[in-house]
C-alpha cells in the first residue's frame, strides 16, 4: 500500500426530510449574508427551493439568488458569480443542484478571495489557499463533489473543460443528501449518475497501485451496488432504497477512501471524455460509459491480472485464462451499460469521424495521461476511434 | 437505509517513515507545549520515541512526558494527567500507543478543561464539549481509536469499564500510522487487534438494520481482508503490506464509514466483553474472540437471514438453508478465532464459573443491551454461560 495522507472534514447530513436543517447548519456557524446558486430550476418543481428559503428566512439569513448554472459549468457563469460576491460582500456560497452547481460554487468561493482571474488555478499557474465557505444541497447524485475538492469547470472560446487546482479550503463544510428528492429526476440523470459513480471507482481500480486488497473489496462492492440498484431505479425510479444506496455510493467512490494507499487513480478517462463534452453538448455520465470501454480494450494488456480479478468478483466471469477474463469483464461492463441505457459509441451521440483529430489534440494539450499506461497523443487517438 | 449524519475530520497520514512528521504537523497549528502521553515503554525499544524526541525538538515544542498507561486503562491515570496539564498549562496531548493510550488522552484533554471529575461524562451526567487537541501516532492497531471520539476507561475501585459520552472536540486532529512499527509486536497483540476490527464490523453488521446493502459489502470485504492478513502475519509477523491492510481495515471499522446508514450498531457484546475485562485481566480482543460467538449463537435466531449472508460471503458456505448457514457461519468465525490462536471459552482465560452472576450484574448495571436483540440481565447470563 502506497502512503498516504486521509483529511476529509465535510460533513454530510444524509436521508429523508434533512434539507430544512440547511439555515440552522448556516447561523451556528454565524454564516450571514450568502449566494445561493443552483441551476436550472428543477428545485422550484420539487420543492426543494421553498424548503430552502423557508430555512434561511427562519434562521434570518440574508441572500443573494444567482441561477442558470449549466451542465457542464462554464467560466462566464463563475466570473458572474464573483462578481456578485465581491459587490454584495457576501461570505459564504450555499450551492444546490449537483456536480455543475458544485463544481461552479468551488470556483467562486475561490475567486471570490482571489484579486486576478480564477481561471489562473485551472492553469495551474497558482493553488487554491483560500475560499468562502461552502455549503450543498446535492440533488443529482454523480459526481461526488459534495465531498470533495474537485472542481471542473470549461473555458468556453478555448474548449478547455479542466480541473482546478484546489486545496482543503474546497471541501464543502455541509453537505445535505436527501434521495428523496431524486425520484423525479429524468431517467438518463441517474444512468449517468451511475455510470459516473462506476467510472471514478474504475479509475482508482485500475490504475496498477500494489497491494490494494481492502480498497478492491471497497471498490468491487460499491460497483455491484451501483449495479443492483440502478436496474432497480430503472424500473421504479422513485425506489428510496435503491436512490439511497446510489447517492452514498456516488460521494464514496470520489471522498478518499477508495483511493487512500493507491497511486490516486489513472484518469485518463476522465480527461478523454472532458475533451468530449468540451466539443459536444454531452453529458459527462455518457460520455464516460462510450470512452470507459475504449480505454479499457486498448489498456488492459498492461494490467491483465487486475482486469480478470474485476470480471471474477464483479460479474462472475469464472471461466477461462486471465486473457479471457480480462476480455470478457471490458464486454460486461459495456453490455451493462447498453442495459440501462448509456450511449457506448460515439456514434451514438453524433460524434463526426472528422472531429476524432481535434478530439485527440485537445485530450493531450496538457501532455501525456494515465498512470496504468502512459497514453500520448496518437494512443489517444486509437482510444477514439475504438470507441467510434 | 437510515438517516445519518458523517462528520470525521481527523487527518490521517499513513505509511512507512511518517512518525517524524508529527513536530511539524503540531507546530503549524502553533501547539507549544504538550502532554506526551504513552504507555509501558515499547517506543524507547522500537526507535519510535527517539524519532518523535527529534523531531518534537526540531520544532522546538516544549513537552511533559508521562507514561505508564496500562491496558485497560485506569481512571487514577486520567486524574494523574489532567493534574499534569492543569498544573503545567500544558495547550495539546500527543498520545503514542494503542487504543489504551489515546482512549485516556480524550478523558484526559477533556478532563483538562472541566472543572469536575471527567468520570461525570463516563456516567452520562455531562456530555464532553470541549477538549485539548489530540495528536495521536499509533503503535498498535485495534480498537480504531485513532479516528473516532470513543474512549473507553475503567474506575478501578467500583469495576466499572465503562465509555465516555464524547463530542466532535475529541476526535484526534491527526494521527500518524506507521505500519513498520508493528513488525515486532507480540503476535498476541496482532491477534487481539485483529479480533477487535472483525469485532466492530459485525457489531454493525449484526444489529438489524434494513437496507444497507453497500456497508453489507464494505463489511464483508474489510472482514475477508483482515483473515487473509492476520494469516499472513502469523507466519511472517514482518510482512509490512499485511500489517498496512490491517492497520488501515482497523481504522475504517470504527470511523464512522461502514456506519452510517446503520442503526449504530448492537455494542452488547462490547459491553459483555467490558464486565470481563473490569474483573479479569484479560485483553479487550482476547475476550471479544470469546464473547462475540456465544452471543452470535445465543441471537442469531433473530437476523437468520444476515447470518447466513455473512456465512455465504465471508466463508463461502453455500449448502444448506438459511439456519444451517447461519449456525455454520458462528462456527467459521469461532473456528478462525482458534486458528489465529485467539482464546474462544471463559476457561481459556481461567474464569471462574462461580464469577458468571457477578459477570452478568456488572453487564447489565446500565440497563438492557443490544439492538438486534434485546438482552436482559438473564440473558446476558445465558451468553456468559455459552462462552464457559
């Protein structure tokens, strides 16, 4: 097992009927005068915007309202909320929705504290220090931003879709999950929901740490929940049960347990499908269950006894060499995701073969990916048109 | 799944060399002058206590050493340093041992800033709110203490063991787990911690909540993992990813990951297990290994069907119906126990029968235990005897 260091201070408020507690969550910690962002405006359908507001109005909490984040966040979106911030004096962000709202909320509390542009620490040319407090409402499980430091935000004239550069200031204080909230969410949310849940465990998984024993059980048994419990929500999308095991399983696969004592995961995934929905209005869950296979076909050789071992404990595919195993665990996993619904191809989002180039190009802009397998530009080229 | 609330902020930095970071962490959070607590004096043997005198030095952090914590640690102890800190001004307790240790560090960093006796927060009649912070490094993996509020101290003249009633305030600021220390530890010590982790995993495991599919798997799988490696360290005592996987499987047992969504676990065998250790002078795993089967066959009747699932999946028992598995489940678990070398009846550890009442007295001072099952004072008898 590799050293390692495990500091994760946010604390989740988790279940049924937990979303009022937001206001008393907010004033014991003396926050005051808050930007209370989301997106879209599915909160005003379901209810969760009036929970809200009725909580901080109880608990005397002044706030300015800022909406319209988008899936996929964009920098615009950030700077506008800065903006707002500096202008209103505001010292703490309440971020409801889910990764993109989060994601966006990171960013601003950053740049909020920050006297130049906040897009320096997606360069990496500085790293987050300091950032308002941030509290969450999560109200699309995915991402496991609610409990984490990840912020991935896209610079939109220069289809740069990035990771910042944060530090523990970025955990969010509060977390509150209540899966009920989720059971009227379309039913492609939660596909890609647990398509991301799978591929942020499959990228510690498999990225050729040694000695991993207690992270693979980790990992094996929260995939074959997302598994179970994301057929069942297939047909009963407003199953608590199975929406409560999803939502815990998504902020677990992403929080630092899984990949305390591995090498931090391989990532290169990740980065293939950032180049993806930087070009193509996709969404990360989907485009993640088309490059996931991909990369696992043209990566496996390199791991073959882990990529068997995934087949044996995950799908019980025992027969056969490790080869066969390997081989047969990459179908399963896409045949999963045919199964509930996932696109697997880029044809099947309408990707050109002409773009196969530039999606290449722009995957490698910041130099080689992976760690299981050192991926240049041409091997990512070769994963896309796998995937085609 | 229940409702639940996780917040665990303690930073832990694991892995081989790490012990030397320990100034450095204490003297960025600007502690100067500090209670290093430990326990009968293995550290001055292992290297441990000069690496923590050097680097504690470097940083120029001035401290008050006391040692001499017994297992099952005593409450004339606590007194003892709570004096010492009061006395010296002392502003942070490093605690270096094993759970023994740092359980009397949080009585003693809250007993040092209450102005009563801190044994009122181990009868219930205060509930701890404030605490000197805790620098712990662990030399001996077992009780998880490391990464919890728990602690668990025994007033000597009234036999009582009992638990503190804790806040976020104890849990440690940061632990330091070297699994390279353990190498030479007396294998009953490995054995006994073994016993401990498996101990808090089915405490959880066991107590009869619905829905928990994912911390079913986390469960399982840290169960399979300690097996595997105690086996391992058996026969070679040195094997450092063995002592790593256990020393971490030690920890997650009781930090809070396997038990949210839980009712909070079942805690009678542990309190079973306390009445002997207030009497006997027997390790805390030494007499899990013994009561944890008795009370599994005494109440397996009442969760049949989680019995037989931890018999399928933790011992690959698939012949027979549900109560079968379950009963050949309890003897796998009592069987593994012997193979380690664990004692498994009263008479391993030459309790008398004449003691059992008296046993089951001290067990049921504080009322009825258990959540899966009720167990009155008649029925805590009935397990002593089964254990006999």
């Amino acid at each position: 097992m590799k050293n390692f260091t495990f500091y994760n201070p946010t604390k989740v408020i988790f279940g049924e009927g937990t979303i009022e507690q937001i206001g008393a969550e907010l004033s014991s910690r003396d926050h005051k005068k808050i930007l209370f962002l989301y997106g879209q405006g599915s909160i005003k359908r379901n209810g969760v915007y009036d929970t809200i507001i009725n909580s901080l109005n109880e608990n005397k909490i002044e706030f300015v309202e800022l909406d319209g984040v988008k899936p996929n966040p964009v920098l615009t979106k950030v700077h506008e909320a800065v903006a707002l911030c500096k202008e209103h004096k505001l010292d703490t962000i309440l971020a409801v929705g889910g990764g993109s709202v989060i994601d966006s909320a990171k960013a601003i509390g950053a740049g909020a504290l920050y006297d130049g542009d906040i897009w320096d620490a997606f360069e990496g040319t500085i790293r987050v220090k300091e950032s308002l407090p941030i509290f969450t409402i999560l109200t699309i499980s995915a991402t496991g931003s609610e409990m984490n430091t990840n912020s991935v935000v896209t610079k939109e004239n220069e289809d740069k879709k990035w990771p910042m550069l944060t530090g523990p200031c970025s955990y969010p204080v509060v977390s509150i999950m209540d899966p009920k909230v989720q059971a009227e969410l379309p039913i492609s949310q939660t596909i890609n929901g647990a398509v991301d849940a799978i591929a942020h465990i499959m990228e510690f998984y498999f990225d050729g740490s040694p000695n991993t024993d207690v992270q693979d059980e980790f990992s094996e048994g929260m995939i074959r929940t997302v598994i179970k419990h994301s057929k069942i929500l297939l047909a009963d999308p407003t199953n608590y049960e199975s929406r409560s095991q999803l939502m815990w399983v998504a902020t677990l696969a992403l929080n630092g347990v899984i990949s305390s004592g591995t090498k931090g995961g391989d990532w290169a995934t990740h980065m293939l499908e950032h180049s993806l929905s930087a070009f193509y209005d996709v969404a990360h869950g989907a485009g993640l269950a088309i490059m996931f296979p991909a990369w696992m076909k043209y990566v496996h050789e390199d791991n073959i006894a882990k990529f068997a071992q995934f087949g044996e404990r995950v799908f019980g595919i025992n027969e056969g060499s490790d080869e066969v195993k390997a081989v047969n665990s990459i179908y399963a996993i896409e045949s999963f995701f045919k199964e509930i619904g996932a696109p697997t191809r880029l044809t099947d989002i309408n990707v050109s073969e002409n773009d196969l180039e530039k999606l290449a190009d722009n995957a490698s802009m910041k130099g080689a990916l992976g760690s299981v397998k050192k991926l240049e530009r041409n091997d990512l080229l070769e994963i896309y048109k796998l995937a085609f």
